[in-house]
C-alpha cells in the first residue's frame, strides 16, 4: 500500500516533469517566433555579430584606454567600422561594377574590330607545325577536332555579351533595392554596438542558460573566437591584401585595377591556382595585343610580389588562431556560395568551424575514452 507521503511526492515529481515540459513547449514557440520575426533580416544580424567577435580584442584595448567608457568606446568602433569596411565597400562595389562594364564593352569592340583574327592566325599555325605524330596523337584522342572549326571571336564575343549583361543586371538590382541595403546597413551597425558594447554581459546570460558545464563553455567561446578572427581575418585579409596588390599592377599596365583587383581577391581563395586563374590570362591579353613590356612587368610583378603575399601575411593574421586548412576553406565557401549565395562567404566557414570547434570539445572530453578504444 502507497503511503499518503510517498504519493504526493510522486504526484509533485509527476507535476514538476508536465511542468518542465509545458515550458520548454513554450520557449521552443516562443523562440520559433522570435526566429521567424528576425528571418529577413538574418544576414545583417549574422554580420554584425561576426564583426563584433572579430573586432573584440581592438575593442577592449580601446575601452581600456578611455578608462572603461563603454558607450564612447563602442561608438568609436562602429565609427571605425563604417569609415574603414563600410564605407570603402560600397565604394568598390560601385567601381568594380562601373569598370567591369567599361571592360567588357572594350572586349566586345575589339572582337568586333577582328582582334582574335591574329589568334586565330597563330593557333593554325601552332596546330600546322604539329602535323605528324603529335597530330594524329591530338586527333587519336579528339576525332572530331579541326582547327577550322575554332571559333574564338564568337566564343570571345559571346563571353563579352554575358559578362556585360550580368554586371548591368547587377547594378540594377542593387540601384533598385537601395532602401533595403541601407536598412539593413543601419541593422548590421546596431547590432554591432549592442553586442561590441554589451560583450561581457551577453555572454555571462548565454553561459548561465547553457546546460553544459563552465568549462565547456570556456573551451567553446575561445576556440570559436579565435577561430573566427583566424581565419575570417586572416583569410580575408590576405584576400584584400593580394587584391590590392594585384590591382596596382592592372592599373598601372592600363587595365581597370579595382574590377580585376576584386576579382583577384576572390581568385586567392580557389587553392593551387588562387590569383594565377586572373593574372595569367591578363598578361596573354597584353602580349597578344603588342603590349611585350607591360606583360612582362604584369608577370614579374604577380609572381614576386602578389604570389609572396599569401606565405607572409596568412600565418601573420593566423598567428595563434585556430587554423583551418584552405582546402577546406575552398570548399567551405564553395559550398556556402551554392546554397546562401553572396552571404555564403561568411556562412560557409562559420558552420565548417563551428563543426571543427564541437569536434574538438568532443575530443577532449572523451579523450580517455577515446585512448580506451585505440588501446583496445
């Protein structure tokens, strides 16, 4: 028989658990719509979160130094931020867009004028000498091939066509959602001086409502921030750094420099060819069109200078970060940029550290268990 005490326990165990489960019915809703409320504006708010992890350790120098102003000190930041990213963003996209469209309409008006008529003319010749055995090697492997049949000038002409049409398509869009770019604009900065100014607070509330243990969350916190100062930083950095470089040498040799030093930063993220897929065809360019010079100074400048940049600055701006393989990085962004868009740039590496710092969590708190099982 049950005594009276023992079943009100029981009843009071059964009640807290309906409870407990009514509230975390309740807070999942709860935060389900708080997800969907800041859906459309996820980007902005990613961004400004990033940034502010990023720029953390500048930004508790610079509170230090005003004797613990957090206010002015996070103002002073935001202002940073706008002048130095912002600002100068906005800028280069305008330009990269101006100058790719000014590119491609003299790319279609040299073809036009009978440009690769001079190709054309060194390509049979190339393919004439070849006649013999490496020909019939060539012909083994390609049946169908026939030097008649290039056509470089429609393959250039249609090249131009497409280019021009997307960067024309793109300034559109971006002159037709000018509203939202500066909401959202506002939103990242907002965002940025709560979280920059409020820092401590924030995650002393995120680590009491976490379930797992203080030093899990210590683990997690550092490896993540150095993570995303590593390798966003770095990354990027290097990136920037390659682009502006590159740049330099495209304007100097009468080519549009901040079209193809954008272009270059993003080519220095694709590994073993990185800026190579861009320099390469640009000095061919200029040799074919009788620019010898310019194309040697272009080849000599890419392989010392900007092909050095990467082996100097990356392990600078990575330095006692936690390191993720360019590969990896390659197909992270790759990935990120299939699924998110433009956006995946960040997403991508966020979620392949995220997946790296849990990992290495995981072996850390099952590291005996983990030793138990290769000794078995």
């Amino acid at each position: 028989m049950v005594s009276y005490r023992r079943y009100a326990s029981m009843k009071k165990g059964r009640y807290r658990t309906s409870a407990g489960a009514v509230l975390l019915f309740c807070l999942a809703a709860g935060f389900f719509g708080v997800a969907c409320l800041l859906w459309p504006y996820r980007h902005p708010v990613l961004l400004g979160l990033l940034l502010a992890m990023a720029c953390h350790p500048l930004h508790q120098y610079m509170e230090r130094s005003l004797g613990g102003r957090k206010t002015i000190a996070a103002s002073i930041s935001t202002l940073v931020l706008v002048l130095v990213v912002v600002v100068p963003a906005f800028l280069i996209t305008g330009a990269v867009i101006s100058q790719g469209i000014m590119f491609f309409q003299t790319l279609q008006a040299w073809v036009v004028g009978g440009g690769p008529a001079r190709i054309e003319g060194w390509l049979a010749a190339f393919f004439t000498g070849l006649q013999g055995a490496w020909m019939d090697k060539i012909v083994y492997f390609y049946p169908d091939f026939d030097i008649r049949s290039l056509d470089i000038q429609g393959v250039l002409l249609k090249t131009a066509s497409s280019g021009l049409r997307f960067l024309v398509r793109q300034g559109g869009v971006l002159a037709g959602n000018l509203g939202v770019l500066l909401l959202h604009f506002f939103l990242m900065l907002l965002v940025f001086f709560v979280a920059i100014r409020n820092h401590q607070a924030i995650l002393s509330l995120l680590f009491h409502l976490s379930p797992l243990s203080g030093s899990q969350e210590r683990r997690i916190f550092e490896r993540l921030g150095l993570l995303v100062r590593s390798v966003f930083v770095g990354t990027f950095m290097t990136s920037l750094a390659q682009g502006l470089a590159g740049g330099a040498a495209f304007f100097m040799v009468g080519l549009p420099g901040v079209f193809w030093g954008a272009m270059m930063a993003f080519a220095s993220l694709i590994p073993v060819v990185g800026t190579a897929l861009i320099w390469v065809p640009a000095v061919i360019w200029l040799w074919v069109t009788g620019e010898t010079v310019k194309a040697l100074g272009l080849l000599a400048w890419c392989l010392v200078v900007v092909g050095s940049l990467d082996n100097i600055l990356r392990p600078l701006f990575m330095r006692g970060g936690a390191q993720m393989n360019g590969v990896l990085v390659f197909f992270a962004i790759l990935g990120g940029l299939q699924l998110f868009g433009l956006a995946g740039l960040l997403y991508g590496p966020l979620i392949f550290g995220m997946a790296s710092v849990f990992l290495y969590i995981y072996q850390v708190e099952f590291a005996g268990f983990l030793r138990y099982q290769d000794r078995s």
